[in-house]
C-alpha cells in the first residue's frame, strides 16, 4: 500500500509536468492548427535559466520569476520571427519550422551552458515528507501545487477575461473571431506566450527533482505531445487528464513492471489508444461533409 | 504550364543528369571523407525517397520512419555479427521483417489520419528505439555494436571507392523505382488518395490497400537503407533509430520538395553535407542549422526544388 | 430490367431521420432525376447509393444485385460512378491525369507492373491516356488537357468531373448537382455535356436545382421532400402537381400555377 502511494506520488508529479506540456500544446494547436515541436524546450528554458540564474548568486524567487520570463520571450520571439513570417505556408512547413527552433534553442542552450547537467535547490528545502508510509519531496507539492494553481487562473483567465474569450473564439472560428474584430494576430503570439509560460512554469518546477540539461526538452515535449492526443487534441481539460494519466502509468509501469522501459510506456498507451479509440480519450470521430 | 513534368523534372533527362554526376564526381572528391559523405547522402536519398512516396505523393505522414531504418541496420548486424549468418542474406532477413511488421501494424494506424497518424508513426519509432536501445545483450544498448561487412558472394565489399558505386547504383535504381511507380495507375491512385479521398474511393480505388502498400515500400527502402548503412560503416548506435533521426529524415524530404523526387535528394544531400561543413562552427552547429532549417521554410514553404523549378518556369 | 433499385431505404444519423422508406427504380439507359428542396435528404441518398455509408435499413440494388453496405470502391468496381456536390478534383494533377484515374478499375494497379514496365503495361498506359485524351475532347475540355487541375475554371472542373466518371465506362452514373455554381452559358454547356453522356446509354441518376436542366433532360422524376418520397413521375406530371408546388413554394401558391423553370 505504502509502495502504491509512493508510485500514485511520482506518478502525479510527473503528471502534473506532462499535463501543464501538453496544455501548451493544446493552446497552441488550438489558435493555430500547428503542433509545436519546440514546446519542450520551453520547459528546458525554464529549468536552465533558473539553474544559471542561481548559480550566479540570484536569490531562488527571483531566479524562477525570471526564468520563466526568458522562457515566454523565446515563446513571443518565436512566433514573432519564425512563425508569422510564415503563416500562409502549409502545416507541414510549420511544423518543420517549429522543430528547427527546438533544434535551434537546444543549441543556443548548449552554447551557453554546455552539455553538462545542472542543479536547481528546491523551492522549500529536500526534507522528505511522510504521508501514509510513503514519502514525498516538499518539491513535488510546490510541482502539484503550483500546477493546480496555474490551470485554475488559466481556466478564469479563459473564462472571464475578455482577451480569454477572444482566444477561445480565435480558436473555434478564425475567421469568425477576425468579423468581430478581435485581433487574430496577436492572439497567436499571445498563444505562444501562454505556452511557454506553462511550459517554463513546469521547468522551473521539475528541474530541483530532476535535474536539467540542454536536452530535457526532447522527450517531455513528445509525452506532453502524447498526453494532449491522448485527451484529444483541442481538449483543455483532456490535455490534464491525459497528463495525468500518462505521469500515473508511467511511474505505475517503471514500479510493478520493468523501470528499464520506463520511456516506453507513454507511447504504448497512446499507440494503443489511437489504434482502439482514434479520437483520443475525450475526442469526437468528425465526417466529411461532400 | 505543366506541373506533371515540373515535378517530375523532365524524368529522363533529370535521371541522365544524376547518371553523369554519379559518375563523374570522383573526379572532383579530394579524398575519402569526401567519398564517405557522398554514401551517406546516398543512403539517406534512398530513404527520403522511399519517404516522399509515402509523404508527399501519398499524402501520409511518418513521424516514426528512423525506426525501420535503424531495425533494418540492427536485425542485419545482429544477424550477421551475432549469429554468423551470410550478411547478404541478413540483409534480404532485414528487410523482410521490417516489411513484415510495417504490413502487420500499418492496417490499424493508416486509419488515422493528420496529427493522429503522425503520433501513431511517431509512438512506433519510438518502441522500436526505446527497445533497441534496452536490449543491450543483443544490441550493445547505447554504446552501440560493430557489424560485420558486406560481402556479395564470397567478396567483402569494403572501402569507400567500392561503396560509392554501389549506392550510387542502388540509388539510382531507387529513383527509376520511384518515377515509375509515380507515372502508372498505382501512383495516380495514391496521389489521387492525397488529392480527395472519397472521390479515390468513388473511383475505385482501394485505399487501405494502396496506403498500407506504399507504407510497406517505404518502410522497406528504409529498412534496407539502414542495413547497408550499418554494413558499411562497421559499426551502428542507436541515434540512427531515434526521434529525431526521424525528423532529420522529414525534414530533408520536406526541405527538398513534397512529391517531387529530385526534391527528396537535394534534401537528403544538403541536410547529410550541412553538419559536416558545420563542424567548422563547433558549439555553434545545432544553432546553425536550427537557424538555416527555419530561414529556408520561412522563404522557401514549399521546399526547394519546386521554388526553384517555378523561379526557373518563370524566367522562360 | 432496372439498373438501381431502392427498396424502402432509410438513413438515420444519431436519431436525426435523413431519409425514410425510400423507395425507387431507375430504368436502365434512362435519365432519372432527384429533385426537392434543400435539406431534403438528396445527397445523402447519394452517399447511401455510392456506399460512403450504409443505410440504417433497406436494400439497394444495382443491376437486380443487392449491394446494399458495400464501400464505394467495391461498388465503383461494379460498374457506379459519381460527380460531387462540390468538385472534388484531384488538385494535385493535371487535369488529364484525373481523367485517368477514372478509368481506375480498368487498370492494373499492381505495383510490379508499375515498376518492370514491360512493353503491355506500357501500351495500357498510352491508351488510357489516349482514350481520357480523346473523352475530355467530347467534353469540350481539350484544350485543358495537360494543365494542372487546380488551374481550371469552375466550369470546367465539374466538367472535368463528368469526365473522370465517364472514364470509367460506368452503367450508372450519379451527378451531384452537375449545375450548381454555373452561370447561365456554363449550364448550357453542361446540358451539352450529359446529352452526350446520355447518348452513350448511361443509365444517369441526377440530382439537381436547375428546373430547365431536370425537365429538359430527364425521362421521369422523384420529387423528394423531408426524406420521403412525395411524388414520382414524368417531367410534365411532377410539375403540375400541387404537392410538389406547395413544396417549393409554400402551401399558400394558388394551384393553377405550374412550376416555371427560371
């Protein structure tokens, strides 16, 4: 039981990070048609820029404040010089820009900081607490904590704010949304900017238990990327869900299973799922109309 | 304005050129390296064009394309290296098993279609990368194996000059292959399948059948490209299996121009030589091509051999 | 002998009824029209007879076979060809490439043919582009005949169409409203078109809003309102019918009028 508890843990911390990826990627996707290939290295940017920050004598608070603002200015830039240069062409070439930028980012990260791994302190200190026999760092409550928190203000943003609402209208009608006069452009770029703030949000938050490194983009990035398939794609709250749900699996699969093919898992379940439920967990089946 | 013959880029007079070139670059490759990177464009063209069939005439998308290049490699090595069996036949072992497994899981994923299909292809390369780089006893896991040579009939193929002949020629059957499969009533079908789908079925075609039979083809030419490539370079690791391996190949094909076949080896050439030169800048290299990957498909969105055959169309 | 036969066809999608208890023969060799207002289930008795997807009960029946929930590309293989509400032309071709993607089920689609080219192979190739060659000439659109599909004008793309299913040397041909978006000169061509097609003996079923095209071409009509049938007839006598005014035109037209074509 204890065993359990420590998996469901993991599990949910980890989640928490695939779920806040794959919210970025939703957002995105949703006021664009483009899956974006650098959404992990948001997450990168974050942990990166706070691991640097502190190691040249930042105060904790503010290295994350500001890490995560780095992590937004690559988001807006790179929608700014990559993305909208480029909008009429076809969704392919999008993508292909978009994992020129991972490519390119991953590259600056590794100019600047080198390959090697880098440690961010915890937020509260690394004294594990126990609950009901298993224990669990003061760092994943701040990652639980904080995600919660940021997917409520997200869902008010949303909700009720007026520029909330003009995403979601951008979103489900462009042209619509452009008659009534909003913005379309600029809700893009404040798409990007959404995105990567979930996304160096989540870097911050991971990197004191798991350490950060030019390269921890890459497979974040591809299981967030699942986690929002898994909750289909366009789906907010399936984009939770399948983040959820995807960290639980995984750290169930590594615990009862084989940890040796922990990284398998996630792409498992979705090969599975899409095999079985094409729509994804929360997706509908749409038909042509001719 | 005839965009058939444009994309196709004036079948046998374009074949008759990459013929000549073939033959005559040895004249101007200074020295080996040259050689080695001239087999490696080869083998990646052998790739991408197996990769634009699926893609750009198709109409399909893989996102998972490294993994049956990197199982081709990997079964021939292990076949050949570990169990001692001739390496020609590994090869032909390889490739039939990939093909095997891309009939066997291609009926249920080629339903899907758009980002879905491309999660699909994606989450499979990525087990069959995850899985060759765990299985260490058999593979060597990250660190890789060294594979036995080819040998054809007794005779070791072995050196750069013996090589450079050898995938020149196969990738220029690959090319022939490829015009010829685009220019009869199996390739109309297929990029009739890209065109409309419903109106690909009211004209009855077959389209599960026509996916999965150019997904199989695809998968095949990658499979035997990666053999090769494992054979020839004595030893393999599990970087050719990966995601991004998988992109690299994408992207050359998209760099080079969807359903245009010239197009998928300017990609492959330009996107193999780019790091090489790059080597030059060091720490600067993945910035470097990060930055070139994007400036080229913000002023080039539909690759380059279209770009420039319409600069060229409109010069006339 | 019919060619089509619908026995008391129905389609639902999720409760919504799109079609009820249809049932209808189409004559072989004749031109059969389908008419009614919008929303009356036209197309989606085309889809249902095309197999884009099967009905929720009913038979259907091509040549007295009852075919009913085969996909379309069985059927097209059948002898069925179809023309699309909106165009749905193979932009990535030239434009006598999608005529030869008609002729589909005539051809050898293997893929060792394709590749070992040998010399019967090469003569099917040159004659089916002949022959598509020779059918868009019939059609008017010789001209067109290398060019990229997506640079045809509108007008030549349903023609196009036409073109493509005839490709197939089909026994039954459904046009979808071969006249929607034309203007008054490319109707007419239009019309020229299918008496062309029509001569060839075709059993043509056709679905369409100009008034003057159905009742200038066609041998009997079904006036479809609501997803039932309302009315089956000749030209002469649907048009007269009071039912069928009060559908168009709304219960309260005076019955003496008859339905003018525009």
């Amino acid at each position: 039981m204890a065993e359990l508890l420590q998996f469901l843990f993991s599990g949910l911390t980890v989640g928490a990070t695939y779920a806040l990826v794959a919210l970025g990627f939703v957002i995105i996707y949703n006021a664009s048609g483009v899956i974006n290939f650098a959404q992990g290295e948001f997450v990168m940017a974050g942990g990166m820029a706070s691991a640097f920050l502190v190691a040249a004598g930042v105060a904790l608070p503010l290295a994350v404040v500001i890490a995560v603002v780095a992590g937004v200015a690559i988001g807006v830039a790179l929608e700014k010089f990559a993305i909208e240069p480029a909008r009429r062409a076809p969704v392919v070439t999008l993508i292909i820009i978009t994992i020129g930028a991972s490519i390119a980012i991953r590259g600056l990260a590794q100019l600047l900081l080198g390959k090697q791994f880098h440690t961010v302190p915890p937020f509260t200190g690394d004294n594990p607490i126990v609950i009901g026999g298993a224990t669990i760092l003061p760092q994943a409550l701040w990652v639980i904590g904080a995600s919660i928190a940021v997917v409520i203000g997200l869902g008010a943003f949303f909700s009720r704010t007026r520029l909330g609402k003009a995403m979601l209208a951008t979103a489900n009608n462009r042209r619509a949304a452009q008659l009534v006069g909003i913005n379309v452009r600029f809700i893009l770029l404040l798409s990007f900017g959404l995105s990567a703030l979930l996304g160096a949000v989540a870097g911050v938050l991971i990197s004191p238990i798991t350490l950060t490194s030019y390269d921890v983009g890459i497979m974040v990035g591809l299981k967030g990327f699942a986690a929002a398939m898994l909750g289909g794609l366009g789906n907010g709250i399936g984009a939770i869900v399948g983040g959820l749900m995807l960290g639980l699996a995984e750290a169930l699969g590594a615990g009862y299973l084989s940890s040796a093919y922990k990284d398998l898992i996630a792409f498992v379940i979705i090969l599975a799922v899409l095999v079985f439920m094409p729509g994804g967990l929360f997706g509908k089946a749409s038909t042509e109309r001719v | 304005m005839d965009r058939a013959r444009t994309l196709l880029g004036h079948r046998h007079g374009g074949l008759g050129f990459l013929v000549l070139l073939i033959a005559l670059l040895p004249l101007a490759l200074p020295n080996r390296y040259f050689y080695d990177i001239a087999i490696l464009i080869g083998l990646n063209a052998i790739v991408c064009v197996g990769l634009n069939l699926l893609i750009g005439f198709a109409g399909q998308i893989s996102l998972g394309h490294a993994g049956f290049f990197g199982l081709g490699a990997y079964v021939s090595a292990v076949l050949s290296t570990k169990y001692g069996w001739p390496s020609t036949v590994s090869l032909v072992a390889a490739a039939a098993l990939v093909g095997a497994i891309a009939f066997a899981l291609g009926r249920p994923i080629l339903r899907l279609k758009g980002h879905y299909l491309a999660m699909a292809t994606l989450g499979l390369g990525i087990i069959i990368a995850v899985v060759i780089s765990t299985e260490e006893r058999l593979t060597g896991g990250p660190d890789g194996m060294t594979v036995a040579p080819l040998s054809v009939f007794g005779f070791a193929l072995q050196g750069e000059a013996m090589w450079y002949w050898v995938v020149g020629g196969l990738m220029l059957a690959t090319v022939w292959l490829a015009f010829n499969l685009i220019d009869s009533p199996l390739g109309r079908a297929l990029r009739a399948i890209h065109g409309s789908e419903v109106a690909a079925e009211a004209m009855g075609v077959d389209i599960a059948r026509a996916k999965l039979l150019i997904f199989v083809v695809s998968a095949i030419l990658a499979a035997l490209a990666g053999s090769l490539t494992a054979h020839y370079g004595g030893f393999i690791t599990p970087g050719k299996v990966g995601f991004l391996h998988s992109i690299e190949l994408v992207t050359m094909v998209v760099l080079g121009g969807l359903a245009s076949t010239y197009g998928a080896v300017v990609g492959a050439a330009i996107l193999t030589a780019l790091p090489q030169l790059l080597t030059v800048f060091k720490d600067y290299e993945s910035l470097v091509f990060g930055v070139v990957l994007m400036a080229t498909m913000i002023f080039m969105p539909a690759g380059l051999v279209p770009t420039l055959a319409r600069i060229m169309g409109r010069r006339r | 002998m019919s060619e089509l036969r619908l026995d008391l066809v129905s389609k639902s999608f999720g409760g919504v009824a799109a079609v009820t208890a249809v049932s209808f023969a189409v004559p072989t060799g004749r031109i059969y029209a389908l008419i009614g207002p919008n929303g009356a289930g036209k197309t989606t008795l085309f889809n249902l007879i095309s197999g884009v997807y099967p009905p929720s009960t009913g038979c259907i029946l091509l040549a007295e076979r009852d075919v009913t929930g085969q996909p379309p590309h069985t059927l097209a293989r059948q002898g069925l060809a179809r023309t699309f509400q909106t165009p749905q032309v193979f932009l990535n071709m030239s434009a006598v490439e999608n005529v030869m993607v008609g002729a589909h089920r005539h051809l050898d689609a293997g893929l060792l043919p394709a590749i070992t080219r040998l010399g019967r192979f090469r003569a099917a190739e040159k004659a089916c582009r002949a022959e598509a060659g020779a059918l868009m000439e019939r059609l008017g659109l010789g001209r067109y005949r290398d060019v990229d599909a997506g640079a045809l004008p509108y007008g030549a793309l349903k023609r196009l169409e036409v073109a493509r299913a005839m490709a197939s040397r089909p026994r039954l041909l459904l046009l979808d409203e071969p006249a929607a978006g034309l203007n008054a000169a490319e109707a007419e061509e239009m019309v020229g078109v299918l008496r062309t097609v029509a001569e060839t003996g075709v059993t043509v079923l056709l679905i369409e809003h100009n008034m003057r095209m159905v009742m200038g071409l066609s041998e009997r009509v079904l006036v479809l309102v609501s997803g039932r049938v309302l009315v089956e007839g000749t030209p002469a006598e649907v048009q007269g019918h009071p039912e069928v005014i009060a559908a168009y035109l709304g219960a309260e037209a005076p019955p003496q009028q008859e339905l003018r074509c525009a």
